[in-house]
C-alpha cells in the first residue's frame, strides 16, 4: 500500500490551521483516490473553520452523523444522549426550545451531575433506561439537525434556579 502524501501533507495543514492548504490536499487525496471517508471529520473541521456551514453540513450528511440527515423530529418523543461531557451538554442544550416548539417531549439521558439542573429546565425530563422514545439524537448533533450557522445559535438557556429543586 503506498502512502497519499496529499494525506499526510493535508493532516499537517490542518493542525498547523492552513485551512484552506489542507482543504487543498484533502481534495487532492480523493482524485489520487483516497476513500473519500478517510478525511470526512478534517474537512467538515475546516469548513467550519472558515465559516462555510453549508459545506460542513453536506459533508456531515455524507459521512453520517448519530441523527439521520432529512430525518423528521415532529410529533415525536426525543432523547438527547449526552455522551460527551458535561460542559457540552449545558451548552446544548441551548437547543431545547427548538426542540420543543417541534417534538411531543424531550428526555435527556444526563452526564453525572446535570440531574439537577436539567429539573430546573422547562419541558424537559430526565430519561430513565426503559421509557419508551421514538427518536434518539446526541447532543452535539443538535446544531447539525437544525443546520445552525453563526446567525443562528440559539441563546443561551435563561434558567432561574430553584433551590429545593436542586437539592431534592
């Protein structure tokens, strides 16, 4: 098997952020013949980088993400998964209004120590192993399901905490 140079020159590129430069030698990886899937995750990176959402989103629908592209979340019930952690699952869920106006509920499977938050949350249950669901979606898949540009971002969540609910 012979190395792509394209490749390896393109993943240089990209941790030194010469973005375009990498996007350069992704490219050229693919008409070398490179399977197409090899770098989906560094050019979706990069267009993200330059602000192309668009183009990041095609490139996610190509390569797959958790949520089905085109799949419909109305009238349904939805759990969020939280896998990565729980910094990014208090910043996704900024998302939760969006969800709302469209889903029947929402559930969020939490990170260890957001149960308590997530009852001050309006609209939002905390999931138990066993309820029934229709739809499941991690967290950061959100802003890829609502094809979230920088115009876009939903506000942060406006959260009035509720002492004895945080600590029942």
């Amino acid at each position: 098997m012979s190395i792509n140079w394209n490749s390896v020159i393109g993943r240089v590129r990209f941790e030194r952020r010469e973005i375009p430069r990498a996007l350069e030698h992704f490219h050229k990886a693919i008409e070398c013949g490179e399977d197409p899937l090899t770098h989906s995750g560094h050019r979706l990176n990069c267009f993200m980088l330059l602000g192309e959402y668009a183009r990041a989103w095609e490139e996610s629908d190509c390569s797959g993400a958790s949520f089905e592209a085109g799949s419909s979340i109305a009238g349904k019930r939805v759990v969020i998964r939280c896998l990565r952690g729980l910094g990014d699952a208090i910043q996704f869920l900024r998302y939760v209004p969006l969800l709302h106006s469209q889903c029947e509920s929402i559930s969020v499977d939490p990170p260890p120590g957001l149960e308590p938050l997530l009852h001050c949350v309006r609209g939002v249950r905390v999931y138990r192993s066993g309820q029934p669901y229709d739809t499941e979606i991690e967290c950061s898949d959100l802003p890829y399901l609502f094809r979230t540009t920088l115009a876009s971002i939903p506000p942060p969540l406006s959260i009035v905490l509720d002492q004895k609910k945080i600590q029942a």
